[in-house]
C-alpha cells in the first residue's frame, strides 16, 4: 500500500529508482536545431575513476551533440581499469586529459575546470550521459537573455545498460525548496563563467557528495538568476556502484545537513525550521506531482 501511496502522490524527483520496464533510451530523443552562428565556447570537465565501462557512452554522448563549440577536459583518477585506452582513442578530441591520483571527484572537477576556458561551464560525471541536443537548448536559453545564469532540466534515468528505467521532472527547484533539498539534476546544469567568478570559481572540497547543491546554493547567494528548461537534458545512471547509491548514508546525509544548516545561519536563524522544511518540500512536490499528471 505505501509502495502504491508513493507511486501516485510522490512526483518522479523523489523516486530515484526503476519506475517502469526498461525500454529504449533513443525514445527519448529530442530534435533540436543547431544554432545558426557560433555560439559561446562551452567547457565540460568529466572526472573519473574506474569507470571504463561506461566511459565511452558518457564521452560519445558529448561529441555527438549538436552543438558545434566545445572543449571537453577528462581529469581520471589513475584508473587501472582499462579507461586510459578509451581516453587514448578520444585523445585527439580533447582539449586535455591526464590519469594521476587525486584527491577525490570534487578536486578533480577543480582540476579540470582550472584548464577550462569557455564562457559557459558544466560537468559531466563518466557514468551519466547528455541527451541529444542539451548543449544547443542549454546555450539557445542563456543567449536568449543575458540575465539568465544558469538552466537546467529534467532528467531520464537509466541502467547498467543504458536502458531508459525512470523519469526525474522538476518544476521551480531552484525556488525557497533549494534550501532544504536539492532537486536540480546535476548532469543538466549549465552556467555563465561570469556567475562562476563570481562565487569563487571553484567547487569547495570540503564536500565530496554535495557540491553540486553547496554550488547551487552560492549561485543563490550571489543572486543568480535560474532558467528550468522544459526537456530532458541528461541521463542519470542508477547502478549499485553509484556514489548517490553507496555513499548517501555515509557522507551525503551529513553534507546535506550541513548545507541546511549553513542556510539557516545566512537567514539569521541559529537552526534551521524543520516545520518549514517540511510546507516547502511537501509544494514542491504536489506542484511538481500535479504538473506531472497534467502534462
């Protein structure tokens, strides 16, 4: 019966899990025009370690966009796994990649985007995958106006296989929800170098599960203005080896508590308002449910 309750009344950002029969991810394919002149350089860093098996696909699924200015920066973290071959083969295709130790996936998206020189940013992790046309819809939006610094969209979830297996829908995420829980798909965020200056230019490594929700946050902060764009943008693959999987209960919760706490502090509280928390998270998820079901 719950299982049923969250089915019907949860909208698909709170369900990171197989939702339906595995079916063909080319289905959700979206057409898109390439723009008509050369747009803004848009550097993606992809971190790495260990993850020969579904490198090739995140990689592919970078070149074969239709956009047609981009630098891709690989930053791996010495991986014995047989990814260097893959990274050899697309060597020609970019702008820099290096196998060394690091020290951990937020350091390496630094070290990557410390080689980046485009004028709108992302990243891109070696087991998710841009879907068709995300780099041209990402740019088409921030072009369209100048006040806009960052977008973002929905996300399809997938499997070991690259199988379509979910959806994840958000609406307004980057609203007074943020504060509380991050719902914004971190493989479809795109920003301005300028909103990246402007926060610092740097991931903090002090969080190793949430520095995508830490970023976000500082984008806030520094008033940035939010853009949700209405399509599917990225892939999300669900795998046990994924680190929202293995490292939520040991690392993210803590994180995730911290950044709330850290919000409160900047609102003048001394702890943050559970209550609150809760009214904000339960509209965000009865808009989104409700726009879900009337789509």
């Amino acid at each position: 019966m719950k299982a049923l309750i969250k089915q019907l009344v949860y909208p698909s950002c709170m369900r990171l899990q197989q939702q339906y029969v595995p079916k063909a991810l080319s289905k959700r394919a979206k057409a898109t025009c390439v723009l008509a002149t050369r747009g803004p350089l848009v550097s993606i860093v992809v971190p790495s370690f260990n993850q020969a098996r579904y490198l090739d696909a995140t990689l592919h699924s970078i070149f074969s966009q239709s956009y047609p200015n981009i630098e891709v920066i690989v930053i791996d973290g010495g991986s014995t796994d047989g990814s260097i071959k893959i990274l050899e083969c697309y060597g020609s295709r970019l702008k820099y990649w290096v196998s060394e130790p690091d020290n951990g996936q937020t350091h390496a998206i630094n070290k990557g985007f410390a080689r980046a020189s485009g004028e709108v940013l992302a990243w891109l992790n070696s087991d998710d995958l841009l879907l068709p046309g995300a780099i041209a819809r990402a740019v088409a939006s921030l072009s369209a106006n100048e006040q806009t610094d960052v977008v973002y969209g929905d996300r399809v979830i997938i499997n070991e296989d690259s199988w379509d297996i979910g959806v994840w829908r958000t609406w307004h995420a980057h609203d007074s929800v943020l504060a509380f829980a991050d719902f914004i798909p971190q493989e479809t965020l795109f920003w301005r170098r300028s909103i990246w200056d402007k926060v610092g230019a740097s991931l903090d490594e002090n969080f190793q599960f949430a520095m995508d929700w830490d970023l976000l946050l500082r984008f806030k902060a520094a008033n940035a203005n939010f853009k949700k764009l209405d399509a599917f943008q990225g892939a999300f693959r669900f795998h046990p080896e994924q680190k929202t999987v293995c490292a939520i209960g040991s690392v993210g919760f803590n994180e995730m508590e911290l950044l709330r706490e850290r919000c409160a502090k900047q609102d003048g509280l001394e702890n943050y308002n559970k209550q609150k928390m809760h009214r904000e998270v339960l509209k965000f998820m009865l808009t989104t449910r409700w726009r879900e079901l009337t789509a």
